[in-house]
C-alpha cells in the first residue's frame, strides 16, 4: 500500500507536514499529521484522489490544520501578480482584491507586489 501512495508521502515531506504518521493494517494505509494550512491540507487530499480515486477505500487521512486563520500563506516571486497568486488558490484570477484587502499593511497598490513579500492568502 505505501508504495501505490508513496507520491502522497512524498508530497507529505515536501509541505513538512507535522507529526506525520504512517501505518498499514488490513490493507488499509493510515496516515496521520498536522498541515500548515488548509491550502497544504487540500494539496494532499487532492494527490490521494489522484492516486485512489475519489473515495478510495485502501487508505485513511486524519490531516489536521495548524493554522486555520489563513487559507495559505504566499511568498511572491517573479511573475507572480495578485491575479495569478489569485487564481493558484482560489481557481479564480478575479478575487486577487480579496488579497489585497488581508494585505494592506504591507501593499499600498494591488499593482504593486514586491518578489519575496510574504502574503496572507485568506479564507473565503
């Protein structure tokens, strides 16, 4: 079972997902942690539907949140626009003012993102 999943592993490793556990019983692959956020959260939910399909039965997450305040957190980089950043985590390019709002103590224009800024991405 931990290799069919073992890019959900992988994955769990490269978000340094807290206090992660792994243990196989009965065919079943438990796996146990806590994500930085929920965006970190759904990245992994969304690799174990890509590997098992929709409800898959051969594994079972309990992926807990550490900071449910925030949706993500964002450092820019080059090319990035609120726009893009906008449509990475909300599947829509026209909510990048939602970010700008939770932003306003360190951006004066939406225009206007610095590479290396750490934004807030909020709940919505």
């Amino acid at each position: 079972m931990k290799t069919k999943y073992q890019s959900v592993l992988d994955l769990g490793e490269q978000l340094a997902i807290q206090n992660g556990d792994v243990k196989e019983e009965n065919g079943v692959l438990h796996v146990t942690g806590t994500a930085k956020n929920q965006y970190e959260k759904n990245l992994l939910w969304d690799k174990i539907k890509e590997v098992g399909g929709d409800n898959p039965t051969d594994i079972k997450a309990n992926i807990e949140v550490a900071d449910t305040s925030v949706f993500a957190n964002h450092t820019v980089k080059s090319g990035d626009t609120l726009s893009k950043i906008s449509k990475k985590y909300y599947g829509n390019s026209r909510k990048y003012n939602i970010i700008f709002e939770a932003n306003t103590n360190i951006l004066n224009n939406p225009d206007a993102i610095q590479i290396g800024q750490e934004l807030v991405i909020p709940n919505i």
